[in-house]
C-alpha cells in the first residue's frame, strides 16, 4: 500500500480538487457528511446533483469537468432501486449508468485527470456466487435476474475503467460496495432498497395500529450490509492510496437473513404484531458476503460500525426526519 501525492503534485503546496457525482443522492450527502473531514484542508471536495448538469449528456460532462476543473473524480451517482423499481425500469437503468459512466470515464481521459473512483455494484456479481464473493468470481456467470440489467452496465463501467488504464495510463480505484444503508437513504416504499423500506413499513403499521407487517420474499436470502460512513472512509483511502485498477471489494464480510434482519427492524421500532412472508415474491440474488481481504490489503480498510449500531443510527436518524 503505497500513502503518496499523486505524480506531479504536491498537495501540501496545492489543494487537489476531488469532484463527487451524485452527490443530491443517498451515499452523495454522506460523503458531503464525512469526506472532506477525513482527506482534511489538502483536499477540496465538490459535489454535483443532477442539476443542471446532466450526466448522460456528453456535453453537460464537458461543461462540468471545464467548470470544476478535478483532479480526482468520485462516480458515485446511479440510477438505483430495490427489486420492484428493477423489475420496472430494467431498461432505463441500464442506459442511465451505462452512459452517465461512459461519458465520464472518456472526459476524464481526455482531460487527463488524476483519479477516477467508481462506485461499483455488488449486483454485477453473478447469480449463484460462491460465498464469500472473490473479485475474481465477477465474470464467471449472469448476475441475479431481477436486477441484471443495472449489475451489467456497471460491471461494463468497471471493465471499461481498467481497459482505460491499459491503454491511457488511467489511474484510479474499482470499488464495489455491498448494499449500504444508514442516514438520509430514501425511504420509499417501492423504489428503496431493503432496509429503508422495511423501517418504513414497519413505521407506518406502528402509526397506524397495525397488527401485520407483509414481507416479500422467504425470508430465507441473505444480505451483507454496509454502513454508508464507513463506505466514505473506503472512497477517502481510494482516493489518497495508490492502488491497481483491479475491483475491490467494500462490505464487512458478513451476512445476515433477511428473516433475521425484519425482525432485528421490528425488535428496534418497537412492533409487536405479525410477519407476513409473501414467498410468491421473488427473494433476489440467494446469498451475499463480500471476501474484504483486498480491501484490507491494499486500501488498509476494514469497517468499523457494526450492524446494530449502524441500524439503531438508521433509524433515529429516520425518526428525527419524521418529527
């Protein structure tokens, strides 16, 4: 693990412009939160939303990378959702991060940047991964059906960010977080992912007087979950450490049943009624566990917040927002 300035640079002398896409999004305002306290004063840190530059238009990516004038870029925006908003939208978020990714990657080359950290998926991996999932297991089969179409376009932007370091010298980081939650996710009943989704459920039967809480699914797969801050320690590393183009794997190397998590949810909120589990819906990819031994390697990262905490935080943050 190589801590340096980047080639050319001195950041002690010259403050070194990091630029986060997404940044009106879920992971987006915890890195505002957390990144620039943890790269410190050498390190500006500026984040974009989707207005007013669009990034699946070439030109709005020229405009902004001539405006903000990065040295390091952060890709963390996507077109995201649960099973349900995939099973919709298999189409609009396959183009969207194809594109928004794409166009990025090429302007960085052409520019010449630094760094160039992508935010990858853990749905690129394939559907029946060994466990824990090695990076080298990404291409070894078709990702979970359900949300296929999203893991394709960003294992693409993955492929396509270590070819650019092949042939352009690019220099940067694959990172690809596991499913993450924590403060200011999108608590949406249709379009969240899983735990925001069943807090608010499990909010809205408490306020109602509700004796049944209805799951989809078995109950049966598993998940690993992140903590978003500890995600953003991950991005600070990739951003100040050396390291190849290779993906790296960013979770906490456990897991937990979906069966376990609904009640670990309703345990802290509080509800005392029923699970109703709807296993005519589809349970998603069977199990997920991330092997976390190259992030430790070569960023040094290992997460800090284990799951009860990162959950008991989740939710007061999601009560305090409901006041």
């Amino acid at each position: 693990m190589l801590e340096t300035p980047f080639l050319g640079q001195n950041p002690r002398s010259c403050r070194m412009r990091v630029l986060v896409t997404g940044g009106t999004g879920f992971l987006g305002k915890n890195i505002k939160d957390y990144l620039p306290k943890l790269l410190g004063e050498e390190y500006k840190v500026t984040l974009i939303g989707s207005q007013p530059y669009d990034l699946r238009c070439q030109q709005a990516v020229r405009k902004a990378l001539e405006y903000y004038n990065p040295d390091v870029i952060v890709h963390a925006a996507g077109s995201v959702g649960g099973i349900g908003a995939n099973q919709e939208n298999p189409g609009k978020f396959m183009y969207d991060n194809l594109i928004m990714g794409a166009n990025l990657i090429e302007y960085a080359r052409i520019r010449k940047l630094q760094k160039f950290v992508l935010l990858g998926t853990v749905c690129a991996y394939p559907k029946h991964t060994p466990t824990p999932f090695l990076e080298s297991y990404l291409w070894e089969g078709y990702p979970e059906e359900t949300n296929a179409p999203y893991g394709i376009a960003k294992k693409s932007l993955m492929k396509l960010l270590e070819t650019y370091g092949e042939q352009y010298k690019m220099r940067g980081a694959n990172l690809i977080p596991v499913n993450m939650y924590g403060p200011h996710d999108h608590f949406n009943l249709t379009s969240s992912h899983v735990i925001p989704a069943l807090i608010l459920k499990f909010y809205n039967a408490i306020k109602n007087g509700d004796r049944q809480v209805r799951v989809w699914g078995t109950g049966q797969a598993s998940r690993e979950f992140l903590y978003a801050p500890d995600c953003v320690e991950a991005i600070a590393k990739a951003i100040t450490t050396d390291v190849s183009l290779e993906p790296i794997n960013i979770g906490t190397g456990e897991e937990i049943k979906i069966m376990d998590l609904v009640m670990e949810i309703g345990e802290q909120m509080g509800f005392e009624g029923d699970i109703i589990w709807e296993s005519d819906k589809p349970d998603g990819q069977p199990r997920r566990c991330l092997d976390t031994a190259r992030a430790k390697a070569r960023l040094g990262f290992e997460a800090k917040t284990d799951f009860q905490t990162g959950l008991k935080n989740t939710i007061e943050w999601f009560l305090r927002m409901k006041k």
